[in-house]
C-alpha cells in the first residue's frame, strides 16, 4: 500500500518527497479533482496526504470521497505555515470524544 501527497505548498511537496512520498501540488479546485480522480483509481495508493489549506478549502470535494469511498484514507497534515487547528485541538477532541473534561 502506497502513500501519497496532494498539497497546495511546494515545500510540503518537496519535503514529502524527501521522505519517499510521491505527490503533486494543486492550487485550483479542478486541478484537486484531476488530481483526486488520478489517486481514485490507483488501487495501490491506500493512504493520500492533503495539507490542511487544500481540505479547508475544498470540503465539499474532500467530503464526498471520505463518505463514499472506504480508500484512500484521507489524513490531513499542516503545512510549512503550521496548522489552523486551535493549540488545544486534541484535548477538545477527546472531551467530545469521551464526554468528560480533562
């Protein structure tokens, strides 16, 4: 099973690819489509990296292809910019999760 990056950021993409990580670099909503359509059918790509920017900004399209399809699993990684999550986020997430404050 393959990995695989589609990023919004050169240097993101360049640093994956020091990594081993193929991937390309997207900065329009039908190039993510071209590029999404591409990893759809590659069966061998089981995990597809997308920086934050691109899945906030397109949710519709990233959306559609966690709920209808069961690969690739989508993980979204922060850029070289950071994340824009809030500095707490996993904390939050796990008081939702489980329902208790920590």
């Amino acid at each position: 099973m393959q990995i695989y990056l589609i990023s919004d950021n050169v240097d993101t993409h360049t640093g994956m690819r020091l990594a081993g990580i193929p991937g390309v670099v997207v900065h329009e909503k039908e190039e993510l489509r071209n590029a999404l359509e591409t990893v759809l059918i590659t069966p061998e790509i089981g995990i597809l990296l997308i920086t934050e920017k691109l899945s906030h900004e397109f949710p519709d399209i990233i959306n559609d292809i966690k709920l209808n399809h069961r690969l690739p699993l989508i993980v979204e990684v922060p850029d070289r910019h950071g994340t824009g999550r809030k500095p707490d986020f996993i904390t939050s997430y796990v008081n939702e999760a489980i329902g208790l404050k920590l």
